[in-house]
C-alpha cells in the first residue's frame, strides 16, 4: 500500500524517542516559566531546537525477545525486521516535524505486535539556544543567562564526561550548534559501570523501555571501552495492529525531555541528550 513506508517512518519514531533512556533517567524535567529555564545542580531534562539519531534496524515483536547478555546476542525470533539501512539513517527531529530514514521497508505480516526492538547507534546530536534563571558559565567560554549548545563532540563514559558541550552569553546573540554527545556509560561518569537501564510507566502508561550498551558482537558491552552501540526494547502500552486495512497512522511527538541540562555544581552548564518519546495509532 502507498502509504505504508509512511506507516514505518511513524513506527521508527517510536524507537527514536522510547528507547533513548540516557545517563540522567531519573532527572526531573526543567521548571520553564515565561520560557526561562530553571537549571538545578543534580540536572534536569528539557526540550531541545533539534534531537538527531541514527538508526539501523528496527524490529516489530508479537511477545519480548530475550535480549541481550555478556555472551549472546538478543534472540528476536518473535520479531519482523521493518526497516534497515547498513550505513544508518539519520533522524533529525524538532517539535511537531515529521522524520525521514533513507533504508529499506518491509511491511510486517498482520498481528498484534506487543514489542518493539532497535539497532542504532550511541551517539546523539543535540541542538539548542535559550535563556536560563541564573547567569552561568558556558563550558567553553562565556558568562550570563543566554545559553546555547556548540557545535563539537564528547563522550559519557564511565571515568568521565564531555566537558564543552555549551557557551553563554550576558545578550541574546548566541548561534546554536550541534553538539554530538557519545554515549557508553548509564549513570554518573563517576559510578561504577552500567550497560543497561529501564525506565517504567512512560507518560503515566503501562509502556516501558530497556535500553543495552553493546559491543562489536552485539552482546551487552563489559566495559565502557567496549561498546560501540545500542541497543533498545520497548514495550508498547496498546498493541501496534497490523491489519489488511491499515493505510494510514496519526501520531503525537512528546519531545519536552530530549535534552538533559546540568551545572555540575559550579555554575557551568553542561548539555547533554535526554529521553524522548513517540505516541502512535495505526488506522
């Protein structure tokens, strides 16, 4: 049907924004009044300009696949591949704009599919300006209440962190860029090592995700210098249903949490990505 590659562009989004449960999942989401920023000292999430993610595969499951362990590779025999693209697609997202992924489409067979399972990669762009409650310092220079992302890269890892994700400014004149941030570590860079993380009950529903640091095998990374990917399982709070008669789908982003913001403590703003999420109804 025509308007299915649409209907997996919608199913992609659903990996996109459920399964990205980053290092700060417990974070609180940032206080906004008159959309200035409140950034408090143990971080919290907010919206960012644009969320990128690149993306391999994704798979559509009647019942959980048994994921992954330090020595196999997730079992996805309940599951059909929906999309694959070898070299990874890039989703780039704002608030309320469609995505594209260049890659192959495959329609799944009609049933009831329960679970939704991704190969993407680790490191995630986010872009943002705007202004925040206090004067702070950018990480990379500046002080005052307008902050913005720059454009640059650094790692989350166990050990440490990027330290130059952003620049302030006492005026409103900053140009945001993109900053790319990888991800091989869940949790503090100063706790011990964690590969794996879920988080329960999205958006106040049954769904919850799982999210798995792999390394070049495809089994759950041992170390922070071992992964290279991730890896994502979500549980859908209602069925996808796939029918004879399912053409179509309608769709409502919730991208208020996609960026994660902290002071580290000393009034330098770090930025950082954040979870996010997708809700979908195929028609």
């Amino acid at each position: 049907m025509k308007n299915f590659k649409y209907l997996f562009l919608v199913l992609c989004t659903i990996f996109v924004f459920e399964i990205i449960s980053f290092n700060k999942v417990e974070a609180a989401t940032c206080t906004i009044t008159s959309g200035v920023v409140t950034v408090i000292d143990n971080g919290c999430d907010s919206e960012p300009d644009l969320y990128e993610a690149v993306i391999y595969k994704l798979y559509l499951c009647t019942s959980a696949p048994t994921v992954v362990t330090t020595s196999s590779t997730v079992v996805l025999t309940p599951c059909t591949q929906i999309f694959n693209n070898a070299s990874g697609a890039t989703a780039s997202v704002s608030s309320g704009a469609d995505i594209d992924l260049d890659g192959t489409f495959t329609r799944p067979p009609n049933g009831n599919y329960t679970h939704g399972y991704a190969y993407m990669d680790n490191s995630f762009g986010v872009t943002w300006s705007g202004q925040i409650g206090s004067s702070m310092t950018g990480a990379t220079g500046g002080t005052g209440v307008h902050c913005a992302s720059v454009a640059g890269a650094g790692t989350h890892q166990q050990g440490s962190t990027h330290s130059n994700s952003s620049v302030c400014s006492s005026t409103d004149n900053l140009t945001a860029g993109k900053f790319v941030e990888t991800l091989k570590h869940f949790g503090s860079f100063n706790d011990s090592f964690r590969s794996s993380v879920t988080v329960n009950g999205i958006n106040g529903t049954s769904a919850k995700i799982a999210a798995y640091l792999v390394d070049i095998n495809e089994h759950l990374a041992a170390s922070t210098g071992d992964v290279v990917k991730l890896e994502g399982l979500v549980t859908f709070a209602n069925p996808v249903v796939v029918t004879t008669e399912t053409n179509s789908v309608s769709m409502k982003f919730n991208v208020g949490v996609g960026m994660h913001l902290n002071d580290r403590g000393s009034d330098t703003l770090q930025v950082g990505s954040g979870p996010f999420q997708a809700i979908m109804a195929a028609n």
